[in-house]
C-alpha cells in the first residue's frame, strides 16, 4: 500500500478556486489548431442554402428540404472517409414514423447521418457520442414549407460535429466517437430518441455523450450582453433513473453533484479550458434551460451520462423565428448573426474532449473508501479499467462545496490513504494513460 503524507507547513495555503491543469497533449492540440472558422462558415451556409430542414419537409427533392441536407451531410462524412485507413464509415439510419397527435401529422422518414470513427482496441467497447440537431424550424412548428435556415439553431452544432469528423478521421483512438446529425429535435427530440433507444436495445457501453445545440451565436437578445469568452454546458444532477436505493445512496454520500452527467461537465471544463485559449467553460446545475430540454435528454432517461453544450446567451430574435423585419429590428435565423470566431472555439472544446475521452483508458473499477473505522485519514481503493495501458491514477479532491476538483494526487499503485477527512471532502479517481490523458472521474462511494 503506498501511503501520501503531507507535512502541516502544507496544509495551509488555502486550495485555489481552479484545480491545478495537467500539460496539454501534443497531438490533441495538434488537432485543435486544425479547427477552421472559415470552414465552418463554409457549413453553415451549405446547410441555410436547403431552405427549410423542417422534419416535416421533402425527403425526395435534391436541393431543398430535410432530405436534402441529410443527403449533403452523409456526402460530406463518406469524404473523410478515404483519409481515415478504414476506421471512419458514414451511414444514414432512417425510420418512418406515424402521425402522434402533437407535432407529426403525417407519416414521416426520419434520418440521423452519422459517421462512426472505429476505435482501435478491440478490448475497448466504450462509444463517445457528439451530436448536433439538422432540423430547423421558425414560429410555427408545424410550418414546413417557409424557409427556416436555422443557422445557429441547429447549423452550428452539425458544422462543429462535421468539422471535428473531418479532424479526427484521420486519427486513431481506442475508443470510439460517433458524430451524429440527428433530425426530428423540434418536433420532440425524435432522432435523439430513436439513436438512444437504439443505443440501449443494443447495449452500447456509452462513455458520454455531448449534444450541440446553438454554439455559434455570442449576442444576446433583450439584455443586449456579447460574449464570446463562455460557453454553458448543462449537467443533470440526480439521475432521473435513480430508484428508491440509489436516491438513498445519494442523500447519505452527498452525491447530489457528483451524477455521471455531472462528473462529464467538470471533465468538460477542465479539458475544454486546457485546449481552448480565451473560453471558460460555465457550468449550469440542470439538465437543461428552464422548462426545456435537448437531444441528450432521451440518453439520460435510458442512464447514459449526457449533458447540452450552448452558447451563454440566447438571442430569441433570431431562434424559431419567421423571416421579417419589422420596426427596423431583423428576425431570423441568419448566418450574418453568427459569431464563427466564438463557433470555432466551441469546436476546438468538443474535439478536445472526446479525444481526451477517446485516448484515455476507460474508468476505474469499484472505487471505495475505507469505512471499517473512524478515521481523520481516507484510504481509497479501486481496481484496474477494463481497457487501456494504464500509467497511473490522479485521485482528486475537494471541498463540499467546491463545482470543481481542487487537488489530485498521482499513484502507480490502486489505493491511497490521504491525511485528510471524508467528512470534509470529496474524492474521485480517474486513469491515466501511457499518454497522460485521463479517463472521466469515477466517485469514491463507501
């Protein structure tokens, strides 16, 4: 057993707000400089030329409608494919549904284009998702025929999932990333929930999923605020597949920030600041905006961690909005109220992440705390992933009331004893590849 013992010179300094970065990874921040605001303003303006995306419009015309796009974007995947030495394939899953009595009135073909990035140990089950929703829409939901270009609502998010596969294609990961451009979100999360419920009856080992809604717009509306410095990722807290012993579970450890989903948003922030100059990642302690939700909310029903990326401020005037003008104010839309610039970085946040997540061994097993006795010392325990070449272990700690991890202690062994008190603080512990990338936190239970 190795033993961690702090002098109590050491113990004064009080912890600092922001848990002390790792060394950036060469080759994820290869990658990151590779991200191109120029070619995502390419994507975006592909995608407003179909005129609407609307669920609801044609899937047969070639140059307007839902089908059309999801035609242009499947296109666009099979083209990173020849680069990728056979990892990367691109597929359209399609499936028809029926008319439900709310937002689909008549018999629909809905299709998710998706790209699967293959990782390379076989050993390795673990999927990385990152979506964005095709569908766009303007006031009246049901409208499929006015034009809807949906820039930013939800152009962005597939442009950023587009670029970051054209990246990473031409990269090898352990794991592997699905890059997903679901349709059907505003008619009610309808390709997110077929994709999950595929993910479930086939009992994909989900690692995370990040959906991306609205990334590319820094102004907002009403309280005419501008900043393209932070971005929201939205986390849940208590799982809302929590039964009657796990709720107990949480009540009696404290866990009510320490979900899944939860642990992902500080791995987000953490990761996502250390690649990305001039973003702060603001953590919002819900699943999602007030009275809404998003594509990763059908992951999270079935127990899948997820969490929504989205730009820190809305601008109501140009989301789910007729084109018009009136009293000299515009509505719509449009890619000239973009930020491609503040498109970019949230870009270069996702790629970060899933190539963070992707490369890094998966999680540690069964990780507990000692409680045979009381004690002013923790001594944690674990066992070794299920895949991965593991370097070592960072187990992390901090305040109860801390949104961030604090301290990190490095061992080569799988467990530590600590001079500091469960009482006062909480501790996770994560992985460490041959390459110093980590895999997500797993808390430390009893």
């Amino acid at each position: 057993m190795q033993k961690l013992w702090i002098c109590a010179l050491a113990l004064l300094p009080a912890f600092t707000a922001q848990a002390q970065q790792p060394a950036r990874n060469a080759a994820i921040s290869a990658m990151v400089q590779q991200v191109s605001a120029d070619s995502l303003q390419s994507y975006i303006h592909q995608l407003v030329s179909f005129g609407t995306r609307h669920t609801l419009s044609s899937t047969t015309d070639k140059k307007r409608g839902i089908g059309a796009a999801r035609n242009w974007v499947l296109q666009q995947f099979r083209s990173y494919e020849a680069a990728s030495g056979g990892r990367f394939s691109a597929m359209l899953d399609t499936v028809t549904l029926q008319p439900d009595g709310r937002r689909i009135d008549v018999p629909v073909n809905l299709g998710n284009v998706m790209g699967l990035l293959k990782g390379t140990d076989p050993a390795d089950k673990r999927i990385f998702i990152v979506s964005g929703h095709l569908d766009s829409r303007v006031s009246d939901v049901m409208n499929r025929t006015s034009d809807a270009p949906g820039a930013n609502d939800d152009g962005s998010g597939v442009a950023a999932v587009l670029e970051m596969a054209r990246i990473m294609s031409r990269h090898a990961f352990p794991a592997s990333i699905l890059f997903v451009a679901v349709s059907g979100e505003e008619q009610g999360l309808l390709g997110a929930d077929h994709l999950a419920g595929k993910a479930e009856k086939e009992h994909w080992e989900i690692g995370a999923m990040l959906n991306n809604d609205m990334i590319g717009q820094s102004t907002s509306s009403g309280t005419d605020l501008h900043d393209n410095a932070k971005v929201r990722v939205f986390s849940e807290g208590i799982p809302v597949t929590a039964d009657a012993r796990q709720l107990q579970q949480i009540r009696s450890l404290g866990m009510e920030n320490d979900s899944y989903s939860r642990q992902l948003a500080r791995y987000i922030k953490e990761t996502g600041e250390r690649y990305t100059d001039q973003l702060e990642v603001v953590m919002i302690y819900r699943n999602d905006r007030f009275l809404r939700g998003g594509d990763h909310t059908p992951f999270l029903r079935r127990g899948f961690p997820a969490v929504r990326i989205t730009d820190m401020h809305e601008n109501y005037l140009h989301q789910h909005q007729d084109l018009r003008t009136e009293n000299d104010t515009v509505y719509g839309d449009l890619p000239e109220f973009m930020d491609f610039e503040y498109l970019r970085k949230n870009t270069c946040l996702n790629l970060s992440v899933l190539a963070s997540l992707a490369g890094a061994p998966s999680q540690p097993r069964e990780v507990k705390m000692d409680v045979s006795g009381l004690s002013n010392v923790t001594r944690l325990y674990w066992q070794r992933p299920r895949s991965g070449q593991v370097k070592g272990y960072q187990v992390l700690m901090r305040e109860t009331t801390s949104p961030v991890w604090q301290r990190r202690f490095f061992t080569t062994d799988t467990e530590l004893t600590l001079p500091y008190s469960k009482d006062n603080y909480f501790f996770a512990v994560q992985a460490v590849g041959d390459k110093g990338l980590e895999s997500l936190p797993v808390f430390a239970g009893r």
